[in-house]
C-alpha cells in the first residue's frame, strides 16, 4: 500500500482497504511508542500546522507525532497568519508548499483545505473542518478496532448534531468499513440529504447500513457504540444555545440511552465535553438552563463503558500514521 504524496482531505477519498492499513499502521506506531522503539524516520522534515480554530487534542496530537517521527513543527494561531485577511488561501497554500513537507490545517468551509492541498504541492491534512474531522475518525476506529477486535458488523448511535463533521464522518466512515451507523436525533439535525445517499452507496457495497430515526428506544437500542458531540461547535454563534437545548435534549447520552444500548456497549465522544460545570461554558450554560450536564451526563462519561481517553490518545498514533505514510516514510514491521 503506498499512500506517499497523497492528500488527507476526508475519507470519501479513501478506499476500506487504505483506511484499514493507516488504523493497522498506527496500531503498530502505538505498540512501538510504548515499547520504546524509535520512529524518527522524517528526520530533516518539517511541517506547518494552521488553526483557524482552537484546538488542544489535535493540536498536541500533530506536534508530538511529528517530533516522534523526528520532524520540525510551526503552529499558525487562529490570529498570528496573514492567511485569508492580507493573503489569499491559494497564494498562502504555495508559500507555505515552499517551505515544508506537508501541510495542517483546521478551519472552517471543507473547500479552503481542498484548495490549499490543491495549491500546495505538498500533502495536506484536515484537522477538522465545518463538514468532516478524518484524522478524528481514524483515532475511532481504532479505538473501536481495539476493544471489539472488528469492525465490519458494529453497530454505531450517533445522538446530537448529526449534520456536522463528527457526525458526518461517523456516517462516512460507517459506510466505508460496513458498519451500521444510526443518527438519532431531531429532524432538523440529519446529515444533508445528498451525503446520505452516497453512504448509503457506498454501504450497500461493504455490506454496511445507514438509518436515521427521531426515536430514541429504535435508535440506542442493540448499539455496540453509542457517540455524542457538543452541540454547539466551534465557529457557531453563542445564541443558538437555546435552540440546541430544545431540540438535542432528548438526545443526550445518559443511564437509560446505555442501558437501551447492547449489554457490552462502549460511550464515546471525539472531545471536548460538557459532562459537568468544570468549564466556562458548561457552567455559564448549565447554570442558565438549569442543566448539571449537557450532551453527556457525568456518570456516562465516568463510567467503565468509556473510551474517551482512550480515544484521545489514539488521535496522535493515528496522526502518526497518516504523517508517516503520506510523507513516504517506512517503518519496518509495518
Ligand atoms: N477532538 C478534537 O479534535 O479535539 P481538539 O478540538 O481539542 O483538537
Ligand atoms: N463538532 C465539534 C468537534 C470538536 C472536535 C466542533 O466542530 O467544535
């Protein structure tokens, strides 16, 4: 499987078998990292990270995975470039193309990472867009992969805002691998209609499915994995909390979603969350709404089902893994 030069965009433009390969390959780079054994095989390489958005997960994920893989970083803050106020994304994408080996960039509209990777002539990589959060997916998958050993079959819930990038790609990523991926939730809140038949597509070929129901009982129930999202995400206005709250309440994840959910059901949740007033805006919000939690009640979040500091580790070996392929390195062994 050679995946050098290539972009990372979303994985619509990737095949199961390459999305199998960069899960397998960061298994292997996470097995090495715990054992110790170097993977410094980018030497001499660098790459520029732009986030139009905040971030501390992927952020972390991308400078340590680089420095593992012996390269040089440069961060981009959401206000320190010129990019989009004095320099056009074009005009920014080959600069930058000049200078490094490859490209991060977290933002807004899915179509300024395309046309950065088009402009760059080095590989770019989304770090999460308003539409898709690919590497996200890979750190769930295997995530996934390791608890249940599969994921052909798995049975995926999706409750909350299923029309932006985590549930977007939650569904792409369904189709691709055949699992079986439901968005339950609030009409108003479904994965945009023409995206939906492509999965659909797409799962009819690997054997997968896509549902979308309203019902809670018919959505949570027999879910291997049950996933949430905040509701409000980054680059959404502050007033539409209100909203949210009315429509994505019934579909917060609590004791009675899990309890309808298979017996062996994991929880999990790309991060950050607000399963608690521990933050400014879980609290500000909370308090306004006479909420103690949000999209996941505390005790879910606490409790032995879930992975979600699991999840958020395997966001920097599957980074990793997507740096070392599509930058040309090899690792023996994998
Ligand atoms: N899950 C995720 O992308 O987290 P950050 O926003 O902290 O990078
Ligand atoms: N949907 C969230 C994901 C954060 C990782 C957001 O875009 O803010």
């Amino acid at each position: 499987m050679d995946l050098k030069g290539r972009h990372f965009l979303k994985l619509l433009d990737y095949t199961p078998e390459e999305i199998l390969y960069l899960v397998d390959v960061a298994a292997d780079l996470k097995e090495k990292k715990k054992k110790g054994v170097p993977v410094d095989v980018l030497r001499g390489k660098n790459i520029a990270l732009i986030f139009e958005k905040t971030s501390t997960r992927t952020r972390c994920a991308f400078e340590v995975a680089a420095h593992d893989l012996g390269m040089g970083t440069t961060y981009l803050d959401p206000v320190a470039s010129q990019i989009g106020k004095k320099e056009s994304i074009a005009d920014t994408a080959r600069v930058l193309g000049r200078m490094f080996e490859g490209i991060e960039y977290r933002g807004f509209g899915q179509d300024i990472v395309e046309e950065i990777a088009k402009y760059a002539g080095v590989p770019v990589w989304n770090g999460l867009t308003n539409e898709f959060h690919p590497t996200q997916m890979l750190a769930d998958l295997l995530t996934i992969k390791e608890h249940f050993g599969r994921l052909s079959g798995i049975r995926l819930t999706y409750l909350g805002d299923a029309r932006y990038n985590t549930g977007n790609s939650l569904m792409v990523v369904c189709a691709k691998m055949g699992m079986h991926f439901t968005a339950c939730t609030n009409r108003k809140y479904y994965p945009d209609e023409a995206l939906v038949k492509t999965c659909q597509e797409i799962a009819a070929k690997t054997g997968g499915s896509i549902h979308l129901t309203e019902d809670v009982n018919e959505g949570a129930s027999g879910a291997d994995v049950v996933c949430t999202d905040v509701w409000v995400s980054m680059g959404e206005p502050a007033e539409i909390w209100e909203e949210r709250l009315r429509d994505l309440s019934p579909y917060q994840v609590n004791a009675k979603v899990m309890a309808l959910a298979d017996k062996g059901a994991v929880f999990m949740h790309c991060l950050p969350a607000f399963h608690d007033h521990n933050t400014g805006i879980g609290k500000e919000i909370g308090e306004r709404y006479g909420m103690a939690e949000l999209e996941v009640t505390d005790e879910v979040f606490e409790s032995a089902q879930s992975l979600v500091f699991e999840e958020a580790e395997n966001r920097m070996h599957t980074i990793k893994a997507v740096m070392l392929t599509t930058l040309g390195g090899v690792v023996e062994d994998t």
